[in-house]
C-alpha cells in the first residue's frame, strides 16, 4: 500500500472491527467504549521502537499452557526482530521452559505474592525496556488473585506480570479476550457487565479482539501500511501452533492438546490474515 494520502486512521477502525466482528465473548461490546485509532497507536509504539521489548504471556489450564497468548507473543516477537527490535518473552513455566531454547526469555514464578512489586521493579531495572506488551496474560482482579474464564481461582499456578506493566516507565499495550486479561482494567465498569471476573490492571493501549492471537496479526498489517510492506507474508500460525503442541500446549477451552485457538480451527486465524491483507494491500 502507498503511503500517499493513507487514512491510517480509517484502516485502523476497520482492522478494530475485524478483530471483534464474531463477538465470540462480548468484544463487539467493549469495543465502542475505546478511542478509536488503537490498533493505529499501538502498531506506532511497535514501529518506532528500536529497544527492548518485553512480551507477557502464558495463560495456565490446568498443568500446562493453553495456545492462545503464545502464539501471538511468537508474531510479535518475530515481527519485532524484522523492525529491529529486541524481543523478549516474559512468561512462567512450563511455558517458560518450552520456549527458552529457542527464544530469548525471562522467568517469572509462581508463589512470590509478597515480593511481586520489587520483583517487577528489579526485573525493570534490568532489562530497560522501550515497550511492554501483554498478550492474553491473566490479571488482578479487585482482590487480587487471579481467575480463569470458567471463575476458578487460578492463584496458586499463575505467576506474575501486573506489575511489570503498572510500574513501567515505558508505553505498555494489553492483549485481551474475555475481561480478565492485563489491560482490561481500561474498561473495568464495562467489563463488569460480562460474565467473568474482571481484571483491574490498566495499560496505556488496549486491544480487545476475538482471539487475542489475532490481535498480533492485526499489528503486524498496521504496521505494513505504515512502512509500506508487507510483514504478513510470513506469517504462518499453524507451525506456531504445532510448535507449541509438541511442548504440550491445549485449547483453553476445550483443554485437549489440538492446532486449535480458543475452541477455533486454524483456518480461523488464518483467513483473519486474509482478510488483513486484502485490508491493507
């Protein structure tokens, strides 16, 4: 796509529609109470950043992780290696120790409640980030334990990535789907309405998508009609997804070991990536 007379802003509430067009768990819903442009501002922090850049993830069902979230982290982080960037997952296990040989990584742990504050400053201090990210990770709700999509308390398996988006210096965005993700604290009233138990983290651009997955693909073509080029072409979600299963991963709803997002077929994801490029040729 030229990059003469572009309306990024226009392409950008289209891609934002498209994110949340099935409406699989009340997006459609949580959508309009956002600035319009986020997928626009977001793709901008990713574009201009040439540092490192922190990406959370891993969502916890039952002793494994669940295939939404990694995925996506995955995109981003490949997309970020082509701007120049520095990636890094942040994750807990086992996620952490299915991905760290083939990624650069950084450990969070379970059970550090106490210290989680300093932890996350000290971790900051460390790395130096540019941008954090947050990609289908849970967090806080008003209590501040964490809670899966079904209301179970998942506390004592979830580690922990709140605090390093609250106490970044940094831009942060939040990936999310359901309401309970970092991120969706943004539309804490709005999200309360839903049946699930809201998170209360904030971040400074949210992304609310049908597939949090999806919400990666979406910001790689954003960020092809600001450079000019496509950056989906190597995009391939299903060797991600068959990656990701033989390290164990399951489906976070139907908790079986399947290429599936979120109960969905690959091609799902798939023709979303269509879709984006035929928006943003």
């Amino acid at each position: 796509m030229s990059n003469a007379a572009v309306d990024y802003l226009a392409i950008s509430q289209q891609i934002e529609q498209l994110l949340v067009r099935q409406n699989l768990r009340g997006m459609a819903t949580l959508q309009p109470h956002l600035a319009p442009g986020y997928i626009l501002r977001a793709a901008k922090l990713l574009n201009q950043c040439r540092g490192k850049v922190l990406i959370g993830t891993g969502f916890p069902v039952l002793d494994t992780f669940e295939t939404d979230g990694p995925v996506g982290a995955i995109g981003l982080y490949q997309l970020l290696q082509k701007l120049g960037a520095t990636p890094v997952l942040v994750c807990g296990d086992p996620l952490y120790s299915a991905l760290k040989a083939d990624y650069q990584c950084y450990p969070i742990r379970v059970n550090q409640y106490d210290a989680l504050p300093e932890i996350a400053n000290a971790a900051l201090a460390e790395l130096q980030p540019q941008l954090v990210i947050s990609i289908e990770r849970p967090g806080f709700n008003a209590k501040g334990r964490y809670a899966n999509m079904r209301g179970e308390d998942i506390s004592a398996r979830c580690a922990s990535f709140d605090y390093f988006v609250s106490q970044a210096t940094c831009p942060t965005i939040g990936i999310g789907d359901g309401g309970n993700e970092i991120g969706m604290g943004n539309l804490y009233q709005q999200v309360s309405a839903l049946n699930i138990t809201p998170c209360v983290t904030r971040c400074d651009e949210l992304i609310v998508a049908d597939v949090s997955n999806w919400a990666a693909w979406a910001l790689a073509a954003m960020v092809s009609v600001l450079r000019g080029e496509n950056l989906l072409s190597g995009a391939e979600p299903l060797a991600i997804l068959q990656y990701l299963s033989a390290k164990g991963s399951v489906d976070g709803v139907t908790r079986l070991n399947t290429l599936t997002e979120d109960g969905l077929a690959h091609t799902e994801g798939e023709q979303l990536i269509r879709d984006l490029e035929l928006l943003t040729k």
